[in-house]
C-alpha cells in the first residue's frame, strides 16, 4: 500500500514528518511511503537518521517546490501554488499513484486541494473531518470537526452516515450510537439548522439517539457526534485548550510546596495514565471523510509519533474499504 | 433594595431558594426579598431554618399557584402558566415592586417570560445571557451563553457592548478586551455570521481585539467573548462536562492503590485551590443581559449557596447600574 505524505506540512516539518515516515515503515511492512517536497530538505533530514536499506527501498521522494503557508488563504494556496507538497500529494492520489495521503500542514489548502482535485464520492456534497476525542470509557467521533464554515441540513445527514460507516468499520464500535449536538436533548431544542437535521437523521439507516448537548459529550455514551464545522472545530479546539489548561494549572499548584511535591510523586502514575489516554499524538491522524481518497490531517503540531500515527490511520481507512462503505451507505439511503 | 426571587425555580427548590434568601440577607444588609412561589411550601422551608427576628421582616411571600416544568416549552410555559413563579416574579420586577429578579428555574422560560413583559432596552433588539468562564488566571465573560438559538450580526455587535459595559462596570475590567469566537484568529476566518459581525464590532466603541477561537479561551487573556446562543451554550456546557469528566476520572486514579491515595492526600491543596476556583457554586448567577431589568439566571442544579451568590450578583447589577450604562454605550454607538 503506497501512502503520499505532505513532507513539508506542519510546524516541525521535515524533521517530523521524515521521522515519523521511517517509525511508520518500521512499524507496518506492508506499506510504502512517498515523500513529497523538497528534496534536498528530505534528504538532509534523511541523512541525519540511521535507515535500514531493506526500509530505505520502501519510500521514495516526489520532489514538490513550493509550501504552502499558514497565513496563505485555502484557495489561493491551491490556485497559485500549483507545485506545493500538499497539491502534489493530493495528485499522486487523483493519479492513482498513492492510495491515501496524510498531511499536517494548511488545514483550508488540505480541504479545498483534496476536494477540487479528487471530487466528492457519489451523493456526497461536502467532505467532513472526523476527529476522535478522548474520554476515560468511550471515546468518540466528531463529525464535522471544520471542513465547512456553513452547513446545511443534508451536509450533517451526510456527515451521520459517513461518521457511522467509520466507527463501524475502523474503530470497530457495533451498531454505533450517532447523536447531534445541539443545546438541549429534546427532538424540538436547537436552532433553524439542527431542527431540520433531526428530521433528515431520523429517516436515516444509523442508530440515530437523537439530540446529545455540551454536558452529556463526556459522560453519555455516544460513538458519533454530529454538527456543523464551526460548532465542531470550537468544540475541538476549546476541548483541547480546556484540557491543557487544567492539567498546566495543576503541575502549578503541584509544585508550590514540597508536602504537594511529594504527593504529585507518589501519585504520578494516576496522571501519567489520563495523560496517556488524551494524548492527541496516539490518535494521529483525522480523516477527511467524503472526498475520492483517503486523506488524513494530522495536527499541526505533529510529532513524528503524531505522524506515525496518522500513517496508521490512513493504512487502516485503506484497509477497512471505508469509502467503498461510504458509497454504500449512503447509496442505500438514497434508495430507501 | 427589593430582589424578586423565584422561589420555586432549580432542582432542589424551594429548599435551595429558601435557605439561599436567608443566607443572602444574612450577608447583605441593605437587601430585602420576595420569595415568590406556593405559599405553603415556602412556610415549611421556613420553619425548618432558624431566622432572627429582624431578618424575617426583610422577606416576605408572594403567592404563586404554578410552576413551570423543565419539560415545558418555553413559550407554552409563559402563555398558559400565567401564575407560575416565573411569570409572577417578573411581573413583580415589570410592575416596580422589585429591583431585580433571580431564577434557578427553566431557562427558555425565564428568556420569553422577561422578554416578553419586560421588554428589551432601548436599542437593543434581543438580550443574551452573560456567564464567566473560570480559567486559573483570568476569568472571562462569554456572551450569549444561549438565550438566543439564532443570531444576526446586529446581535453579536449588541452582545459585545453589553458585555463590555458589564465587563467595566461590574466585575471591573479597565478597557476590557472583547473577542469574538471564530475559528481561526484572521479577520477572514469564520462562518457567514461572524465575518459580517466582525466588521460590525470593529466600528464599534470597544476594545475589540478580533477573532479569538477555541486554542485561545484559556490561554490568551481575553474579557468578553461574543458568540451566538447556540456556540455559547455548546462551549458553556462543553466545558462544564470536560472539566467535570477530567476531576472524575483523576479521582478514579488516584484511590487505584495505596500509594496514589497517600500522594492525593498530600497534594490536596492542590486540588481544593482548583475546585474553589471553578466552583459554579461561586459564580452564581448568569444576567441575562439587554432586558429592562436586572434579571439573573442561577444554575438549574442550584444549591443554596449558589443562590446567595446569584442574589450578589443581581444586588451588584443593581447599584452598578448596569442597565443604564448599557442604554447609553448602545444610543452613543446609534449616534457615531
């Protein structure tokens, strides 16, 4: 299985995601890896890591001379910076020389390049980013984590049924519960958008539990939650800066006397293990379900273990036919 | 002053209400309450607390015969339940009899009844209910935290006036910082609404800092964040629920042996700093902001201490007087 990845995209790029391509290689042997970017920074990065040759025969680098950069607008990125290394991944797939492609760069140039160059899949109208969030018992899949700014009813219908094939089909969860976030659990509480996506969920194949809100997302047992870009990406982001800040307020007051000092030693193993259990690094990549592809964003902030990650779960989205499913399911919707 | 109480509005009323009234006029010397609800069930409350003498001339009953139910819809509720304590509370408040009113009832209720009797402010078209986030160094104002499902730019721009003036005149912010929740921090970043907010809140006469988005809630000192009802209610409750979820889960940890449980008991200052911190209990009370009144929203699950602390906050509304320093930042801004 050949994966393109975007060697240039994200903030520790190359060194990350060069790393992270040689620890995935190491770790799956039934893939290969294309490097696409710039060649001579590949390879400087290469030359400063120790590569089995039998592992080296398994990557090869597709030069791309342009980056795209964070401040550059989605469009422009893609119009103007025809030989970036997230456009030429996004070609190698269109070409069928990769089967799937993992970036961490641009997330509006990943969008609007996968969407422009590989189409949506058959009774899609608008990808979806799945991203899985961590919780002690049940973590679950959030559907549209920021692909769109504005959706409309059938775009959340379509992100249901998408979220519902993936947890099913990657993550393994039978007869996945899907809800939609809104404020208030009752079939008739949310705005002009979710009232009219209750309804289109409803006739939905999917284990429609109905509405879920802000205080059910980490108690409630839910596989998939539903919503428009916006909600999702504040609902991600605030998550992870709400996390973040509790756990850096706590080794503060953990470390204001030595009685406290003591007990966060002794108790260390109870944190390392939430830390463990949250790290976005392990769940690595997010897929971008919807488009003719299989292509996951990685954070920004990668690691190379972030990226190793990601590599995993695009193998696996492969693996699991997850867009043939996709095709299906919502083929069958179309029908019923 | 006269504070109008709902005294059959939360989870655990009238206990909570009741024994919150008493603690607050314990405290406060220069409040008198109307403890507005049935009769019979108040006298019983009562009987069960000591009150001094004097204290007891400082409230007295006003009957009401109804109740609104949480599964009531918000309209039906104020239409058809025209003696529930709700209703008769604003009316109080509508009538002059009181100053301001505090419920820990049904929100939806609480928005239509004071919309609907009290009208919204001169200039001002609908109200949103203001709410301080906790975070370790800076708490801030999010604003509407759901009294609205669907907003128009106009409203956002409303919304961030209102909240400057409370940020200022209230809890004391000089110059307070007013970000408005997008994703992605560039002008250009967000969905329909907030791009066309955006421009309505740059001309406006505050200290309007842009965009601020998820990653920065709890990181980049900000006074005010405008959103939408729908956004505010899904961070509000978001955030309650992952904070809520991580103290669980790490009190799960650390009783898993003895040696975490010796180190928990040594680091609890830790802990305890933190919960004090971002004890709801302490907030209080959420104004719904933009009505022509002080009317303040307590948690549904309410204790009696969280009612004192909501019966602060509507006696400090008051003698800031809020209501007529939003009247004249909003006829200033129709002047510009």
């Amino acid at each position: 299985m050949k994966i393109a990845l975007d060697a240039m995209g994200g903030d520790f790029a190359p060194t990350s995601t060069v790393a992270g391509a040689v620890a995935a290689l190491e770790k799956d042997h039934d893939i290969e890896i294309i490097l696409v970017g710039d060649q001579a920074r590949i390879e400087k990065e290469l030359a400063h890591i120790e590569v089995a040759t039998a592992l080296r025969k398994r990557f090869t680098i597709h030069h791309a001379s342009q980056i795209v950069d964070m401040a550059d607008s989605a469009i422009d990125a893609v119009r103007r910076k025809k030989d970036s290394s997230i456009s030429r991944a996004v070609d190698l797939l269109a070409n069928g020389e990769a089967e799937a492609l993992v970036s961490a760069g641009h997330t509006g140039a990943f969008v609007v390049a996968a969407t422009l160059k590989l189409r949506t899949l058959p009774g899609i109208d608008r990808p979806g980013i799945a991203t899985v969030m961590p919780t002690e018992a049940n973590p679950f899949l959030l559907i549209d984590a920021g692909a769109n700014v504005d959706s409309e009813p059938k775009h959340l219908l379509q992100f249901g049924i998408m979220g519902s094939v993936y947890s099913s089909k990657v993550i393994g969860r039978k007869n996945p519960r899907v809800g939609l976030m809104s404020i208030g659990t009752e079939a008739g509480k949310g705005n002009e958008l979710t009232k009219a996506a209750y309804e289109e969920l409803s006739r939905a194949r999917i284990n429609f539990i109905g509405n879920v809100e802000g205080h059910d997302l980490f108690n409630r047992p839910v596989d998939v939650v539903v919503c428009d870009g916006f909600v999702g990406n504040v609902i991600l982001k605030t998550s992870e800066s709400l996390a973040g800040a509790i756990f850096s307020w706590l080794k503060r007051e953990l470390k204001k006397d030595l009685v406290r000092q003591t007990g966060a030693l002794l108790a260390k193993e109870a944190f390392y293990t939430i830390r463990r259990k949250t790290n976005t690094e392990e769940y690595g990549g997010m897929p971008l379900l919807g488009v003719n592809g299989i292509c996951i964003k990685a954070h920004g902030n990668s690691s190379s273990k972030a990226i190793k990650n990601a590599i995993r779960v695009a193998r696996e989205a492969v693996a699991h036919k997850v867009n043939p499913h996709i095709v299906e399911e919502i083929s069958r919707h179309g029908q019923s």
